[in-house]
C-alpha cells in the first residue's frame, strides 16, 4: 500500500478484440459517450467513411483512419480512469496488434452475431490465451437476423477453449428483438432502437418471471425463458479466479449501433476487470505502486496527425507516477530525456498530459531516441520482458523509383521499420533494402505512406527470399567466442545475410529445407524465429 495504491486501482487498461466488421469502431464510439467528451459529428463521419471501404487501397486508409482516430482513448467513468487501446483488426497488422496487447490488463471482444468465431477474433484470442489476459465478450447485432444464442455461447466455448458465462441473455432477433434479460439483476431491459439514443433511458421491467413479460413478448420470451434454464443447469457459476486467468469469459449481448447492451459491458469492466498488476522485468518484479516511474514503449507511430508531423512514442505507464518534465533514462542507450509536451488520449482529442499513473499510456513525441520495447526508468538499469518480434514470411525488395529521392526511402524506411509497420533489412553484400512483412497488405502500406508522408515513390519487387531467422552464437566459451563464431558464420554466409533495425543480424534462405542444411553445418549458431527487444 502507498498514496499510489488508489490511483492505480481505479485504473483499467484494455483493448478491444474482433474481425472486422464485427462492430468495434461502432462500440468504442459508444462507449466513449460515457466519459462525455466525445466529439459526435467527427467520429459518425469517420464511420460513414469506412463504409466506402472497397478496395484494398481504401482498405488501408480505413485501417489507417480508425488507427488515427482511436489508437488510444481515455475516459472516466463511476470513479474509473479506463485506457481503451485499438487493435487493428486486418489480420496483416497482427503483429501491431499483439504488441498492443502487452500493453493492456485486459481484453473486450466483440462477435458479430451471425458470423459468430470469424478467423480473426480466432487468432487475436490465441495472443490472449497466451497472456492469461482476462476477456470481456460482447455478442453485437442481435436486431439483425443472426445465430441462436445458444448455438453462439457453444461455438464461442468450442472454438475458443474458454467457459462462456452468461451475463445476459436476448430476447428474440430482428425485428423481434425485445431486449435483454439480466440474470444477475434480475431484470429485463427492454430494447429501442435509435443511433443517437442515450444509454440508460431504456426501459427496465423488474423480475425475470414477471407475467407481463410473457404478454408483452410472447414466443420470443417464452423461449429466451427455457434457453436460460438450460443454461443455468448447464454452465457453471461465475467465478472472478478463473475468469481473472482467462479459463471463463462473461458474456452480454446488444446492439452496438444502438447503444444498447453497451453500458452493461462497460460496468463489467469496471466491477471485474482488473486493475494494474506487478510486471516482470529482466531484473525483478515490478509493483504498479512503487514510488519511481517505470514505463516501457510498446507502440511508435510516425505522422499521426498530418498537421504535427511527429513520431510519437506510446508508453504504458508500470509504476510510479509520471509528471511533466521529470528526468528519465532509456535503459537501452543511457540517454536522458525530459518530456515536456507528453499528451494523453482524452476520447480522440490529444491533450497535454500532467500527471499519469500504472496502467496509463502516455505519448511522447520524440525523433528517434524512443524505440518498440525500450524501457523508461528514473534511473534504474530495469528492462522490461515480452515485446516480441516475429521473422516475416515475406519479402521484397524496395528501391526508388527516382534516384533523387534516395535519402527520403532511407530516412522513410528507417523511420517505418522503428514503427514496427514493416521490417526494413541491410543486406551485408549488396545495397538493395530489403522489406519483410507478415502480410500482404503491410507491403502495400509502406508504398503508400512513402509516398504521401514521404514524398517517396517506391518500386517494390518480388525477391527470393522466403524465410528468415535471427542469428546469435552459442560456444559456451565466452562473448569473444560468441563473437567470433558470429562472425565467422556472417563472412561464410554473407550473400544471404543482412542486418535488420536494431542492427541485429538476420539469415534470409529460400528454402526451409535450405535452413535445415545451414543449421545443420553450424552446430554453434542459434537461429530465431522470435526476436525479443535486446
Ligand atoms: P469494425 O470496427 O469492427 O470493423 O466494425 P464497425 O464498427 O465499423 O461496424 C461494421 C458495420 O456494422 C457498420 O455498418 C456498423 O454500422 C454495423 N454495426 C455495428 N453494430 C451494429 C449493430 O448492433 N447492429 C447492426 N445492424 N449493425 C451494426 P456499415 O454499413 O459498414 O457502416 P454504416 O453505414 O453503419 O456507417
């Protein structure tokens, strides 16, 4: 306990998880009615924008738009302070998206109700599960036609290896949706529709069995009433443990569109989720209410806002409290900064930011002091674990398309690859960039912000490589072995080697069986699929 300890516990950090489409933008703008502040007329139109989505072209501005718009948000609510992070839901941009989610406590995740577990949401819980982050799942869409609610919870369960505990349970779809029944209150709140309603006017009837419930929803009622004993015979009470290690998730069902539902899961989070924790660094753990400030940086992005034109460092507050213009050190390099113009994400409104606490995020502009991973002490020598990097599965090569503008790709791609929006590689013998990326659309990403943020045409071409592995040295005879041997294996390979951000150096083969063979003939090499910050 300190005169932290309150701070940190009325804090909630969390992330919003789901395929696209699912109705994520949709429940982030509602939710962020709550906090009061949230600018209407902007944010409707950022949506009504991504609806022309078609092509891959808008796609990427869509992802763009919603990343810019909402990356992160924070709002009060009862005596809360929630930090609400964006994910990008294009499954290109997953490595983005897990590098967020070691920045949050917890997880919402949003199913569209009648495509129920969509591949996406799939791989984006697997980071969760990976993490033992607690999830939050909301099933949107119930005022379309869309899966038996029954038949969702046991897809959800099946799918996603967790117990689904219903919180609430709908009454009818469609055209015939009437509301939701809440078990644990014991009332039914019953639905209209309306964009721009304003949660907590809807109507509440008391008692789930109450006669004029069966009147007044007949069939529908009649059914939502039996599904719910079958449920209440069948899962298994709610218990905080579990649902805290991510083995049961609380279920609700609403309308996102609609406002309705939302509040219920916004309540959730305050009541269950939890807040800060002790965080593991390489030297020891972390308590969130010690009295020095600890941060570590887990997202940077360059060009946020078109009119600053500024590389922003986004850091999860750890421990301590951070106030503006206090010293801090970046273990990696021992450099000193002194932050003066940090901002907060007040529901998508930069603000200039005094103080933050354990589980805030704040945002540095920096020009390149800040890099993915690096931790943010008062002086201690403490580096924060689990940022990771994953070898890309494709490659291209990347030149300019005018000569003149080669420092403008350098200085573009340099700035790209500190992002983390691509990997930008060196090679050892040669002097063409290389790219790699996890998807597609990443490629198609980098082009088209080298050109407009950049002014920056790239020519982007199809290159041999195909697979990629980190390389260190393991003699078991000391670093100057190590040293050696590293060497060694870079002269011997240099035609297929190159260096990529950090400098770290990378094998690129065609062939996985081409890999085999190489490991195969250095014994003392290690090869890496996973580089965690160094
Ligand atoms: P995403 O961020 O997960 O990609 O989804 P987003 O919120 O953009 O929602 C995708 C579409 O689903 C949007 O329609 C949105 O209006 C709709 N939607 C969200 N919640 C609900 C809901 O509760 N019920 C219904 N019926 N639809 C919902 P759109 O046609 O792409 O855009 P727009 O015309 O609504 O702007």
């Amino acid at each position: 306990m300190s005169e932290l300890t309150p701070q940190v516990k009325r804090r909630r950090t969390f992330a919003i998880i789901s395929h696209p489409d699912a109705g994520k933008t949709t429940l982030t703008e509602k939710l962020l009615l709550f906090s009061g502040a949230i600018q209407i007329a902007g944010s409707v139109k950022a949506r009504k924008a991504s609806r022309h989505a078609t092509s891959d072209w808008m796609e990427i501005e869509k992802q763009r738009g919603i990343s810019v718009a909402s990356s992160v948000m924070q709002m009060e609510y009862r005596d809360c302070v929630i930090n609400l992070l964006d994910t990008p839901g294009h499954q290109d941009f997953s490595e983005d998206t897990y590098r967020v989610l070691t920045a949050v406590d917890a997880a919402l995740m949003v199913i569209d109700a009648a495509n129920g577990v969509e591949p996406q949401t799939r791989r984006l819980l697997q980071v969760c599960r990976a993490r033992n982050t607690p999830i939050l799942t909301f099933v949107n869409k119930l005022d379309r036609e869309v899966q038996e609610p029954l038949a969702l919870m046991d897809e959800i369960e099946r799918e996603l290896g967790m117990t689904v505990v219903p919180f609430t349970w709908p009454v009818g779809m469609a055209k015939f949706f009437g509301g939701v029944l809440d078990l644990r209150k014991d009332q039914m709140r019953v639905f209209s529709p309306g964009e721009d309603r304003v949660a907590g006017t809807e109507e509440v009837v008391q008692g789930l069995a109450n006669p004029v419930l069966a009147d007044r929803f007949g069939p529908a009622y009649e059914q939502a009433a039996g599904e719910i004993e079958l449920v209440r015979e069948a899962a298994p009470e709610f218990d905080h443990e579990a649902f805290l290690s991510g083995r049961q998730t609380p279920m609700f069902f609403g309308s996102a569109v609609n406002n309705f539902g939302v509040q219920e899961v916004l309540d959730a989070l305050v009541d269950l989720a939890p807040s800060p924790g002790e965080r593991a660094a390489m030297q020891r753990t972390v308590h969130p209410d010690e009295p020095k400030f600890t941060g570590v940086v887990f997202k940077i992005q360059a060009n946020m806002d078109p009119a600053h034109r500024d590389r922003i460092a986004f850091l999860r507050v750890a421990s301590g409290k951070f106030s503006r213009g206090m010293n801090l050190k970046v273990v990696r390099s021992g450099k000193s900064m002194r932050p003066n113009t940090v901002v907060t994400f007040m529901s998508q409104k930069r603000e200039l930011l005094d103080e933050a606490y354990a589980g805030d995020i704040i945002g540095i502009p920096n020009h390149g002091v800040l890099q993915l991973g690096d931790t943010i002490t008062e002086g201690e020598a403490l580096q924060y674990t689990g940022l990771p990097f994953f070898a890309p599965e494709m490659f291209r090569m990347v030149e300019v398309a005018d000569p003149l503008k080669t420092k403008q790709l350098k200085a573009g791609l340099q700035q790209l690859g500190e992002e983390g929006a691509i990997q930008v590689f060196r090679p050892v013998a040669g002097s063409v960039l290389m790219l790699g990326a996890v998807g597609q659309l990443q490629f198609e990403v980098v082009a088209h912000r080298l050109e407009h943020e950049y002014s920056c045409k790239a020519r982007i071409s199809p290159c041999r490589f195909q697979v990629a592995r980190w390389v260190t040295a393991d003699t078991g005879e000391g670093p100057a072995a190590d040293e050696r041997e590293l060497n060694r294996f870079i002269d011997g390979n240099s035609h297929r080697m190159a260096y990529d951000a950090v400098n770290a150096p990378t094998l690129l083969v065609e062939y996985a069986p081409e890999l085999r063979a190489i490991e195969a003939n250095w014994p003392k090499i290690r090869f890496h699929a996973l580089r965690e910050h160094a």
